[in-house]
C-alpha cells in the first residue's frame, strides 16, 4: 500500500523490505521532488524483485503515474482509493493548506506539533475533511515522529512541497493510465477533497470497477476499515 506518510506495507519478511528500502533510498532516483518520488515507487518494487503486484494507492497519487513513466511492468492489480488525481494536486484545501505549512522546517514542524493536538486535529480545516472519524492518537504520533526528531525529514518535505505543478502534464500523466493493461478496482469516497468525478473518470480510463466506502472520507481505510477490507478482498479473489 502506497500513501501519504510514505509508508509501504509488504507482504515479505521485514529485514527484506529495510534492504529494498535502503537500496533505493541510495539510488539517485531518491531525491526530493514529484517526479523522483513517482521513481521511488518502481525502485521500491525492483528492489524487492516483485511480480504481479497489487498496488493499493490511497490519498498520495504519484503512484499512479508509473505507467507514465514506464515502470508498471510489476503491477498486474491497481486498487485507486481517494487520491490525488488529474489536476487536483495538491488536493483539495488540506492540499492548499499543507502547501503553506511546508514553506521552512519551523513551519513544518510547527505544523506536526498542531497535528498531534486531538481536538485541533478534527477540526474541519485542518484534519478533519481527511478522515471523518477521529484519528488515533498513537497513530499520529507514530506518523509525525521522524519528521520531529529529524530537521534532515523536515528539509526534504520543504523541497519536495516547492515542486512547481504542471496542471495540464498532471493530466497527461494521469490519462496515461488508459494504457495500464492490469484489473483495476477504484475504491472511492464521497469526500470534500478528492473529486467525485475524478473516480469515474479513472474508472472509465482503466475499464476498471467503481465502488465506494460509505461514510469516510479521504483516508478510507481509516475511517472505514472493515468494508475496504471486503472490497478489495472481493476485488482480489474475483
């Protein structure tokens, strides 16, 4: 599973996941802007030396754009879950917001702190159009301590965040996926951020299957986990 926070959920044994992670993070696609990230994603599956992937993309939308960039050749299953899409980047005013919290490292920070707040964090503009139900708190914790601990984290966000979007590449790279040949399951939400339009559309360019989680928001898998678990497990043994 591919999201925001960049983590990278592997079905194999822990010490093989660290040894594909450190490869690639030392390969020179590892670097700090939209379309090195986009890179990482295809090193990341070379590294582990993976076929026939089901990549679940959710919130951060880079991964659907290997096929652009082709290195989708490992992926025979796309599972597209409320994303970034088209030229919704970044998405939404949780986008827009976290742009201007990412213009130095005390911002960053700054903003990390004001996350970890429980009752700051539900509040509509800031966390809140993201998931509907109340986030862990152990689980923010766990997302927000690297970048804390570490100001070299906080200085790669910042020069990731200044990357300049081309809205109408965006596009281009996103309709590329017209020619992913794998199945496709497009798990959507109806959701302040990512556009409804958008999951059709991803559906009709990837002939792919459109279903929604009832009652989420962006991050399905929290809010909602039990029934995104029952349709992708639906979607995989189909």
């Amino acid at each position: 599973m591919i999201h925001g926070d960049r983590k990278y959920f592997y079905g194999g044994s822990r010490s093989e996941a660290h040894e594909a992670m450190r490869k690639f993070l030392r390969s020179p696609a590892a670097l700090t802007n939209t379309r090195s990230q986009h890179a990482n994603v295809g090193d990341f599956l070379d590294a582990l030396d993976l076929a026939d992937v089901t990549l679940v993309v959710t919130d951060w939308g880079g991964a659907l754009f290997l096929t652009d960039i082709g290195r989708d050749k490992r992926v025979a299953r796309l599972v597209i879950c409320p994303s970034e899409a088209f030229d919704n980047f970044p998405p939404g005013f949780p986008g827009k917001v976290a742009w201007l919290a990412s213009r130095n490292t005390f911002t960053v920070s700054m903003a990390m702190r004001q996350l970890k707040i429980g009752w700051l964090r539900r509040q509509w503009l800031m966390f809140g159009q993201m998931a509907k139900k109340p986030v862990p708190q152990g689980t923010v914790d766990e997302w927000m301590a690297a970048g804390l601990a570490d100001r070299r984290i906080r200085q790669d966000l910042v020069k990731y965040c200044r990357t300049k979007f081309d809205k109408a590449d965006l596009i281009r790279a996103t309709n590329r996926l017209a020619d992913f040949d794998g199945d496709v399951l497009v798990l959507w939400s109806r959701n302040p951020v990512t556009l409804d339009e958008h999951a059709a559309r991803l559906a009709d360019l990837t002939g792919g299957t459109l279903r929604y989680v009832d009652d989420a928001h962006v991050l399905v898998m929290l809010d909602q986990p039990a029934q995104t678990a029952r349709e992708i497990g639906a979607f995989l043994t189909r």
